[in-house]
C-alpha cells in the first residue's frame, strides 16, 4: 500500500494545480514524503476514539480498506479505494474471523459515499458480497512506475547465470514454492526477493525435491536499485501468485520488455492481458512447457515493444486524472 499512496500523492500534488487543498493522513515517520502538500494531519492512535477534526474536510479519501482512520469517524464525502478481497480467495480464515472481515468490509462501504476497485476483478468481487455497493462503485487502474537502473549499479546478490526472477512477501498466497520446478532441464537460477518468512521452508522444499536447491536464492528484502537491475537482466518474471488485487510487480517487469509468465487466477489476466503468458495449472510438466515455448515465442517475434507498450496503458498521471475528477464528481453530488 506504501507504494500505491506514495506514487498516486505525488500524482496529485502534481496535477492538482490549486483544484483543491490537499492534506495527507501521515505517520510522524514519513513527513518528509510529501513536501509540497498542502498540509497534514498526525496519525494518532487516540482517532480511534474521537478524530478532533472530523468535520473539518469536505472530502476524505481512505486509501486503502485497512483504514487507519476508520470513516465513521469523519463526517465528509468519503472515498474508499478497495485493492483486494483476497482473503475471499485464500480460505485460510476460521469461520469466525471470516465473518468478522466481510462485516467491517462491508461497514466501511457502507460509510463511503464512493468506493474505488484497482481492477475489474476486485470490483466483481465486491458485488458479489455487498451487492448494495455496486451503484457507487468505480475502477481505477494503479499507475506503475518505470524503474530505471543506475548506472554501474551491481546488485547485493549477482547471480552467475541466466535467472528467473520474481518478488513478494513469502507467502503462501504467492504461490512461489511451485517455482523450483521451472528449473527442470535448464541450466536457469530463480531469485525470489522479498520479506523472508517461514514459508521459505516449503519453497526449500520443493527445490530439494526437483535437485536445484544450489539454483534458488531468497535475497529477502531488496533496494529499488537491485529490483531494477533483476527487473532487466532477468530472462523472465515468473508470478503464480494465487490471490492478487492487481499486481503491480507485472507491469513493473514489462516496463523493461521483459516476458512474463503468470497464474491465471483472480486479477492476473486482466493486468497481463494478451502480453504475458499463463499457467493453465501448476503441475511441473505443463509450466516446464509453458515456459519453454514462451521464450521461445517472445524471441521468435520479438515481443519486447509490444509487453512495453502494454505495460504503458498504466501510468500514475492518467491514475491521478480519474481521482481528482471522482473526487470532484462526489462533492457535486453534495451540492
């Protein structure tokens, strides 16, 4: 969410010219991200009782559905911008806390006057669950942005040989553990970056099970610097991520024209469209294949200009556009 709030907050402050005054609900720690916003208000643990300037804006935008700020704390036009359902999609809740989740959703939908999905897919979603929410909700792609690598930059781990990369939480939802069966009948390194969590031990796993457990390496957390590098000097982005909202790490890799291989479950398609290819299942043999004629077709017709021109359809400046126009269009509403 940090990247989603820091890039589409410059977008705005940018594009706003004077439009509205702009305040950014912020931690104490990151004060310093927006320097030419307008104004701010502390993140306070006390708002959860009582949020002192709760009538003072005409507008407030909650960026995310785990709201800091919860919206019946404020009495304003309210947006609320929806990245996901995935716990609908991951089964990995009691009934109980299940329960618990769909009914503070669908309160804090409810509350807000308009309700933004960052695709499609997570819009569906949301009808389907609160079908009361279907007349005030709007899509909006995230923006994405093109990374660039430095000049001489050499990453914390280099790999030795052609790599696959991908990056994420390890997590179960990722789905990363089906990864080390790509590496069947190739001479190819996977790198996975990102947070290292128990979950490493399955992918361990599985690349014991397939003997190239000498060609998997968790760099755990990266530096933008050594994303881009991966980013472009990967063969592949590989991503079987079973539950995504969007997946910005997509577009990110098909900024550098890079082929990407994705899952074909929840919002996966409709960002990868017809310039990535997908894995029908996650049963070695079939990924092995989808892989291999890939890059082979990728190579063949020279697919790099199309991923690139693909992955431009999602830039932070038309992103921003439709916010400030939604933001405008629900406080005529009030009038």
């Amino acid at each position: 969410m940090f990247f989603f709030e820091r890039s589409l907050g410059d977008e705005l402050i940018k594009q706003n010219n004077n439009r509205f005054t702009l305040y950014g609900y912020i931690n104490s720690k990151a004060l310093h991200t927006f320097p030419k916003i307008d104004g701010t208000v502390l993140i306070s643990l006390l708002h959860k009782v009582f949020f002192s300037k709760y009538n003072k804006f005409d507008l407030v935008h909650f960026t995310n559905q785990y709201c800091k700020l919860k919206p019946n704390k404020v009495k304003a036009k309210k947006v609320l911008t929806i990245h996901d359902m995935n716990a609908v999609h991951e089964k990995n809740r009691s009934a109980h806390r299940y329960d618990k989740y769909l009914k503070r959703l669908g309160g804090y939908i409810d509350a807000c006057d308009r309700v933004v999905t960052i695709s499609n897919f997570v819009a569906n979603d949301i009808v389907q669950h609160y079908p009361q929410a279907a007349g005030k909700l709007t899509v909006i792609y995230n923006g994405a942005d093109k990374l660039t690598v430095a000049d001489n930059h050499v990453p914390e781990y280099k790999p030795p040989r052609k790599f696959l990369f991908t990056i994420g939480s390890l997590s179960a939802k990722k789905n990363f553990h089906v990864l080390p069966a790509l590496l069947q009948h190739n001479d190819y390194e996977i790198i996975i970056a990102g947070k290292i969590t128990a979950y490493q031990e399955k992918i361990l796993e599985e690349a014991a099970k397939h003997n190239c457990a000498d060609r998997v390496t968790l760099t755990g957390l990266i530096s933008d610097d050594d994303k881009a590098w991966y980013y472009k000097n990967c063969e592949a982005f590989v991503f079987p991520s079973i539950a995504e909202g969007f997946g910005l790490p997509v577009i990110e890799a098909m900024h550098f024209g890079k082929p990407v291989f994705l899952s074909k479950l929840t919002s996966l398609p409709e960002v990868g469209g017809d310039a990535a290819w997908y894995f029908d299942t996650f049963e070695p043999g079939h990924m092995q294949q989808v892989l291999l004629a890939g890059l082979a077709d990728y190579y063949q017709h020279n697919r790099s200009q199309a991923i690139m021109k693909h992955a431009d359809k999602f830039n932070w400046d038309n992103t921003a556009k439709q916010y400030l126009n939604l933001y405008n269009a629900c406080l005529t509403d009030a009038k």
